[in-house]
C-alpha cells in the first residue's frame, strides 16, 4: 500500500471519530431516587397452592341423623354422619356405612362422591337410608344454627337433613 494512502485513510478514521456526538445519559429525576446498584430487585412472592379453605369448626363432628328429605327417622341410633377435620366424610345410613369426601367452604358444602356396604335390611330401613344418601348427595350449603342442630339444605334453601351433634362423653 501507498504511504500516502495509508496516511489519508488513518487521517478519514480520525476525522470521523472527531465527528462522534457522545449521547447524553439520562438521570433519574430527583423526586425518584434511584435503588442502590448492589440492591436485587424485588421478588415476587411465590403463590401458595389452591388450598381449601378449613371447614367451618361448628359443622366438623359427629353427628346422629334425626330427619331425612322432612321425615323423621325410625331408627336414629345407626344414621349418623361423621364431618372429619381433613375432608372426610364416614357414618352410616341406617342400615349400610359410608364413606365420601366433602369440601365446606363458608357454608357452601360439596359431598361425594359416597360409597356405602351393600348389605340388605329392612324394607323401612333401605327407605329410609335412601333418604339420607339423597339428602347427603343434594346437599349445597350446612349450617349450625343457634338451636345447636346440623342443617343440610338444598341449593334453593330447602333443608334436606337435620341432625343432633353426638356427645363425645361416655
């Protein structure tokens, strides 16, 4: 290469490095103080998993079935029905046991589904015992009002089952 050359394109570099406008650095503005640089950004707390909420403390027991779907029961010392602390529901139907899982979020109530032994009683027994599994099934809200009685009702408001909370006492 030419020396002459080589000078004028070492003489086009410098020119157009002189010709370079440094841009200016934004600032914060001073009402916003900007984070120290050592500081990590913040993290967002992770979410909890879809836990339910606990069940309402005065539904969860044992609990004997006095009246099924507006009929009394005959024989109320076997329909019992046993709300457990961790979603689990157990008793007996009047004549078969039971077992199904249930969720009780305020009063909104979701049980099943149920599974029951498929012993033969009674005529009046397996009616009767047809009542409560209807009643536990259609089941929408439970309550324990004042007058201390489990009440089941139905999506409308109409109460499906009453019950009578068992003494833990011998």
């Amino acid at each position: 290469m030419h020396p002459l050359r080589s000078t004028l394109a070492v003489m086009a570099c410098l020119s157009l490095g002189a010709c370079v406008v440094p841009m200016p650095v934004p600032t914060p503005a001073p009402s916003q103080p900007s984070p120290p640089a050592s500081a990590p950004a913040p993290v967002p707390a992770p979410t909890p998993p879809n836990v339910a909420a606990a069940p309402d403390p005065a539904v969860l027991g044992a609990w004997r079935i006095e009246q099924a779907r507006s009929e009394p029961l005959l024989d109320r010392s076997a329909a019992r029905v046993d709300f457990g602390p961790d979603g689990q529901l157990a008793g007996n139907g009047s004549c078969n046991t039971l077992r199904g899982r249930y969720t009780l979020t305020g009063n909104t109530l979701k049980i099943g589904p149920i599974v029951t032994t498929r012993m033969a009683c009674a005529t009046q027994a397996m009616e009767q015992e047809d009542r409560v599994l209807t009643a536990l099934e259609r089941a929408a809200t439970a309550r324990v009002p004042p007058h201390g009685f489990l009440t089941l009702a139905d999506a409308d408001g109409a109460v499906l089952l009453r019950a009578s909370r068992i003494d833990a006492k011998p």
